[in-house]
C-alpha cells in the first residue's frame, strides 16, 4: 500500500447523521487501512445544532481531518410541503461557493474529491480546481445506486406514477423493482424532490466511479451487472462502481448516559432483547405508537425502545435535530401504564440512543429498524437478524433486499407508511423473530454473512482489494494531471 501513502482526498458531506456518519467511517478507514490523508467537509444548516456534537467518532488523529462549513439558510427557499429531500439539495446547493472556497484554501490540494449522494453538483468544482480524480460515494447499496442512476431512463419509458405500474420496473441486468419499493423521491413525480431526483441519477455519471457501501456477497447479482451488462455500463457513462463495504462505525466507549441502558442489558439473557429505532429521522404517528407499544407489551418479549414524539409524516426534522436530549414536557403517547407494566422486561429511551453499542452487547438478538442502511450495516455486523418496518429514502427497496433476497430479516405485512400496523402483527413479528425456529435461522444466517463481510475487508478480501483499486486510479490519475508515471497500480 505504500504507494498510496501520499495521497489526500477531500470527502464532501451532506448534512444529516446518515450521511455524515458513513463519510468519517470512509476517511477513517483510508486513514487506518491505506494511510492516505482525508479532510471531510461537511454541509451545516443554520436550523440545527451540528451533527458533530452528537456523533462520538474518534477521527484518526494524524490523518482525518472533520471541517464544518459556515452555516447556509435556505429558509427562503421553502415553503411548509418542501420534503427533507430537496432540503438537502437545496443546502447542498447553497453551500457550493462555501465548498469551493474551503478546498481552495487549503494547505494542500486534494488528489481527489469525494462527494456523498447528496453532493454530486461538486464535480464542477474538481476540473475547476485542478483536482485530477472524482468519485460519488453512495453510502448504500449497489441496487438503489442502480435505480438512482436508471430513474432518468424510466423517466423517458414510463408514463404515469410508478406506484400505479402493473409490474415490476426494469434495471438492466439488476432484480426489478417492485413499484411499491421505489425510493421516497419516485413516489410522486409531480413532487419537486423526483425532478431533483433525475438530476442526481444524470449527474453520477460525470464521475470517474460510483462507491457503494456493498460487498460482493451480499450483491453479486446487481456488481456483476455494474461490471458486465452493457446497458446498465452505458448509462453510467463506464465508469466503475467500488464496493467498499460494510463500512460501519465502530463501537465507541460507553459514556454515563448510555451506562444505564449497558447495565439493564448485562443483566439480560443473551440474544433475548429486540432492539426498537427508526434511525435519526424516523417518527411514527401516534396512533402507530400506540400500537407499537401495545405490540411489544402483548409479544413478552424484553425489549430497549427509542421513542419520539409523534408526527403525521414519516420523516420530520428530526433528521436535522439530533441527539437532542430527553425533554419531559413532551407526549409520547405511550398507553395509559405501559412503563409500569414492562418495568421488568422493557426499557424506554426517549429521542436517541448508543445504537451502535447497544446492537453490539451479547443480550440483544433482534433489531426492529427502518433499515437506513448505516442501521442495517450495524445490525449485520454485530450478528442481528431484523424486522424491517422501512419508512423513508431507500428504505422499502433495503427491507426487500434483506427479507426476500438475502433472508436475515422478516417484514410487515403492509408496505404504505400510511397505514397503521396492528398490535397483533407487531406481537406476531416480535415473537417470530426473537422466539421461534424462523428467527433462529436468521441469526445463523447473519453470523454467516458477517464473516464473509469481515473476510472481504481483510487484506485480500475484495472490498479491500476493490478500495485499492480506487486508490490506484486516485494515483494514477493524479500521476496523469502532473505529467509523470503515478502509481502503476498495482497494490
Ligand atoms: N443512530 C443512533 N442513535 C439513535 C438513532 C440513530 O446512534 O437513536 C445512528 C445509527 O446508529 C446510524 C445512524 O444514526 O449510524 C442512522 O443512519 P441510518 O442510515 O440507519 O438511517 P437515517 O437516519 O439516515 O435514516
């Protein structure tokens, strides 16, 4: 790897913590694993407290480097039905000046620039600073990746809403996708976030590749389609996709706040807790609270619950307001004694929790997530099987992904966020998981796939390999740009 020892790349990040959070994983592992220097940029709104203050990654002390750009306000351009989607477009959007000029200053010019999903609007901003390599990382899986980069194709072939299609759309070489599993942005396309939406899928394509948090094992199919099948390579104008994956955050040291939810679960049976939480952003409505709460109390199953107060839609705010603390004036709907009567077996948390610890501890053997895919990753990789209730982004698409191909979780039975789940499938669910052979085969199943994951990342396993093949065109490229022979490429 020693030929990877001098180069630096500039990591641009959107806001939100399931954004942010991958890019410091990504500059990290650089760090640590190819000893290449990383400064990651990250997008701040005026309306929120920074994501950092919550976030508890020890950056790699030498080599990464975690910049908070100035602040944009976008509040004039939104109104009270903008989704968070073109949100955070349109803060990608107003930041571009504040990025350009951040890079420009620095000591050292990056050798590359690496922008999130949100983000690929700076690729004008690498050719107009000299920066010889360019890659978009997708801190998600190779199929929605797929679907981004082929909505402005089915764009052109398809009339009508996607939702109203009677089969399944067509991804070159790819699984289908169902069209009630389309990312949040195709739901409607009167909406403004699917015209921001085709945008991003057009632009991909100006990069000189596409990373995704996958590895070989877990999507053969849609990586060989990347590799191999010539519609889907011309679309994406041929250029490679890298599977670095699982990317995930380490398990930080446990902090007072979280001693108490470690110590409750020391005293817990291994593998006998399900884990609750719908990510940073994920809120359900009240009566879907209730419910949920009568779920857990019927199924008798010990469980941690990281609660929220409720709201009508399925994501709010709160994707931009984290780790705020436990504020007792709200309501949580909760039913009349629910606290009391699951003392012994139950544990709530109000607002956030130490997912990646508590995921990680011996006791809990089930995690009833949205599936943002940081969650899900976490879940893989501390050997849990899940219940996926997907609400939002590429959610529905992850939850099929993780039932129906690669078999480690089981779902609900409805598939619109605007219905509300029964009590009596959410016991159903739980006990199916957390007691019955089912589940039991899905826990082996994730211990098997968490190995081969593991493997992967090791010096000869392929999203190694894969992460040195994007150094050697990072050094080739800028070997290019300088008039000499880089890096030859070889690792
Ligand atoms: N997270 C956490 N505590 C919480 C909720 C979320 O630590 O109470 C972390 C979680 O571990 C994951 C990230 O926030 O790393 C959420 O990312 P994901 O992609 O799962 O979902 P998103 O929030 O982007 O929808």
């Amino acid at each position: 790897d020693s030929c990877f020892n001098n180069l630096h790349v500039a990591i641009i990040s959107s806001p939100g913590m399931g954004h942010l959070i991958p890019a410091l994983v990504l500059a990290n592992r650089l760090a640590a694993h190819h000893n290449t220097s990383a400064t990651v940029f990250l997008v701040t709104t005026a309306a929120s407290p920074p994501e950092s203050n919550f976030i508890q990654i020890p950056l790699h002390r030498n080599l990464v480097r975690l910049i908070q750009l100035p602040p944009v306000d976008i509040s004039h351009l939104v109104g009270p039905t903008t989704q968070v989607f073109t949100q955070i477009c349109l803060m990608v959007r107003s930041a571009l000046p504040l990025i350009r000029s951040a890079i420009a200053a620095m000591d050292r010019r990056p050798d590359a620039l690496i922008a999130d999903l949100f983000c690929p609007e700076t690729a004008p901003i690498a050719a107009d600073l000299g920066i010889a390599a360019k890659y978009v990382y997708v801190p998600s899986t190779a199929w929605s990746t797929a679907l981004t980069v082929c909505c402005p194709v089915l764009d052109r072939e398809i009339d009508g809403q996607y939702v109203d299609q009677p089969d399944p759309l067509r991804i070159p070489g790819c699984e289908p996708v169902r069209p009630e599993d389309v990312t949040e942005p195709m739901l409607d396309r009167n909406d403004r976030q699917y015209g921001e939406f085709i945008g991003m899928g057009k632009r991909y394509s100006q990069f000189d590749g596409i990373l995704v948090n996958s590895w070989e094992d877990l999507e053969p199919k849609t990586l060989e389609a990347f590799r191999e099948n010539e519609d889907l390579r011309l679309i994406i104008n041929k250029i490679p996709v890298y599977p670095i994956g699982p990317m995930r955050r380490p398990v930080e040291p446990v902090d007072v706040k979280s001693d108490l939810i470690m110590g409750w679960l020391d005293r817990q049976p291994n593998e006998s807790v399900i884990f609750v939480s719908f990510g940073s952003g994920g809120v359900l409505s009240a009566e879907q609270i209730t419910e949920l709460a009568w779920g857990l109390e019927l199924s008798q199953q010990r469980f941690v619950w990281v609660v929220r107060p409720p709201t009508k839609g399925s994501i709010d705010n709160a994707f931009f307001s984290l780790g705020t603390d436990f504020d007792g004036t709200l309501n949580y709907n909760l039913p009349d004694g629910f606290t009391r009567r699951t003392q012994n077996r139950g544990l709530v948390i109000p607002m956030w929790a130490p997912q990646a610890q508590i995921l990680n501890h011996p006791a809990v053997g089930g995690f009833m997530s949205h599936c943002g895919w940081n969650s899900t990753l976490e879940s893989i990789t501390s050997d849990v099987p899940m219940i996926v209730w997907p609400l939002y982004a590429e959610q529905r698409l992850n939850a099929t992904l993780l039932a129906e191909e690669i078999g480690v979780a089981l779902r609900l039975r409805v598939l619109s966020t605007k219905e509300v789940v029964g009590r009596e499938e959410i016991e159903t669910l739980v006990r199916r998981l957390m007691q019955h052979e089912e589940g039991r085969v899905m826990r082996d199943k994730v211990k098997h796939l968490k190995i081969r994951a593991v493997e992967g990342l090791k010096n000869d396993g392929s999203s190694y390999k894969s992460m040195c093949e994007l150094l050697s065109d990072i050094a080739l490229r800028k070997g290019n740009m300088n008039g000499s022979i880089g890096c030859n490429g070889v690792a």
